[in-house]
C-alpha cells in the first residue's frame, strides 16, 4: 500500500514543536487548536510507521527517527517556499508582497509575531519567509533573491544597509546535573573558553556572537556542533555539556527545569538583531512596514512564570 502523501501543515508543525519544546506550544505558535494539532500529529506518525515524538509532561522531545524525518522535513517546506515564489514571480500582480529571510533565532521565535503584527495592519501584503542560518541570509541578499533580511550576527558585511531592530541575551545554559548546576557563583570567561561546548554551525548568528565575545581567550574546540536552536538545547537537555543559547530559545526549558542557566561575569552576550537590505538607504513599501514593525515590537523577555 503507497504511503500517504504528508500534508505540509502537518511537517511546518514538527518542525515547530523541535524548536517551540511542545506540541501545544507548537500549535499555539501556528495558530492551530491544541486537538488539531494532535490529530495530525497522531496521523502523520502512523503514516510513516514511526514514532517521531516523545511526549511528556514537560514538552515533546524528539525520537531518533524524528531527528531524522524532520531534517527532510525543513527540506520539503524549503522547497515549497521555492514554488510559491515561483508561481508569485510568474503570476499577475494581485496586491503587494515582500520575500524575507530570517535567521533561525529571529525566524523562529520573532518573526511570526511580527508577521501577525505586519497582517493587521496591512492585509493585502503577501510575504514568502525563508529561515536559514545569518551567512545565508546576507547571500540571498546579494543576489536580489529577498528584500530584506533580518540577522543576530554581530558582524554585516560591506554593502548593506543595516538598522537595529532589538535586543537579545544569550544565555550559559546545562543540564541540571551538570557540576556547573550547582557551582554557587558565576563562571569567568576562562572558564567558558576552557569549557567542550555544544554550540550551533558556524555562520550562525549564535556562533558568531558567542566566538566574538570569546575572541582572544583561546577557547577549546567544541564537543558537538548542531545546525538548530533545538538541537543543541535536547543535547544539553541529555548530558552532552554546555551551550550558550538565546534566552527565546531556551526559556521554556529553564521554567520546566530541563536546563539551568549559570551566569557569566566579565562577559557581553547581549546581541543587536538587525534589518539589513541593499539598494537605496531609505527602505520603502512592504519591505519598510515589516522593518517598523519588527521596531515597535523588539525582542520580548522570557520569565519565568510566564
């Protein structure tokens, strides 16, 4: 018997819930009914044979087979955005519309926020959001691919437009049995530089900002690295060492007790996330407005309760 085709909505929500922590957070994230969501999950898994998601009272978690469908699964989605572009390329005009990319860190956790914000206030615009990594973006940029980019790396190349648009923290997050747990006071810069890390690929913007504020301290190489926010926080989750993440990605981790953030002293992790563009100085239309946006919005901070 053919195996069904797996709808893309279904393959936006998993790889939501690797980066969200839950399914119901997932679903929330896409506006989705926490049953629904459910559902589609329940039939996918039976779909495919496998079991992608272990549930639990904290948040979903991926199996092994997960880590693997949901590689292919950014894969699909990715392409699909590659169709609608194409099809808006060679299409009549039909109200005004604006190609975006994204790194993950803004993607992810800013992003969708900001495109509910964008969809109030102007309902016939059309945007087509790309998330990839900060190194990507600026080469999407340079070849006219998008319009306006939004990154977390502290460095933008020569040739682009760039305006602050928040303010992020990165935070040293470990595992509760981690000796750095329970150390009792902050870490210095040696002492993270000294430290295997889990860390994102490089290029990402989170890599960046992390190896800048090491600069000069000689840091070890690193024990894993990992190509999202999620993995790198499951890593951690399960014993694989320290990791300096976003306090976005990691907050609902850090309420939950899966991680435990260990503060720094003598060490600036704060980083400004960007809007960056080529062409005129001044960015006009739909490009501009999501710009605004994203400006009266910012970044906002986890708490815990929240």
């Amino acid at each position: 018997m053919t195996t069904p085709w797996p709808e893309l909505g279904v393959l936006e929500l998993l790889v939501a819930v690797t980066e969200r922590g839950s399914l119901g957070a997932a679903a929330r994230a896409l506006g989705m009914a926490q049953p629904n969501a459910t559902r589609l999950m329940n039939r996918l898994e039976h779909d495919l044979g496998v079991r992608l998601l272990d549930r639990r009272p904290a948040g979903s978690r991926l199996t092994a087979e997960g880590e693997v469908v949901v590689g292919h699964a950014r894969a699909t989605l990715e392409a699909a955005r590659g169709l609608l572009l194409a099809a808006r390329e060679l299409g009549p005009e039909q109200g005004r519309h604006v190609a975006v990319a994204a790194s993950l860190t803004v993607g992810d956790y800013l992003m969708p926020g900001w495109l509910a914000a964008l969809r109030r206030e102007s309902p016939d615009v059309r945007v087509a959001l790309e998330v990839e990594n900060s190194t990507v973006v600026f080469e999407r940029l340079s070849r006219g691919a998008v319009d306006v980019g939004f990154v977390e790396s502290p460095d933008v190349p020569a040739g682009f437009h760039r305006l602050d648009v928040a303010v992020d923290r990165l935070v040293v997050v470990v595992a509760p049995g981690h000796p750095w747990a329970g150390l009792g006071r902050a870490l210095t810069p040696s002492e993270l530089a000294a430290a295997p890390l889990v860390v994102r690929e490089p290029g990402s913007g989170t890599r960046v900002t992390l190896d800048t504020a090491l600069r000069g301290l000689d840091p070890v190489p690193p024990v894993l690295e990992l190509t999202s926010n999620a993995a790198v926080r499951i890593a951690v989750a399960s014993g694989a060492g320290a990791a300096v993440l976003s306090d976005l990605a990691v907050g609902p981790a850090l309420a939950a007790g899966e991680l435990v953030e260990v503060p720094v002293s003598g060490l600036d992790l704060t980083r400004r996330m960007r809007a960056v563009w080529t062409g005129g100085r001044v960015l006009h239309g739909p490009a501009g407005d999501l710009v605004n946006v994203a400006q009266s919005f910012g970044a906002p901070r986890y708490r815990l309760g929240d």
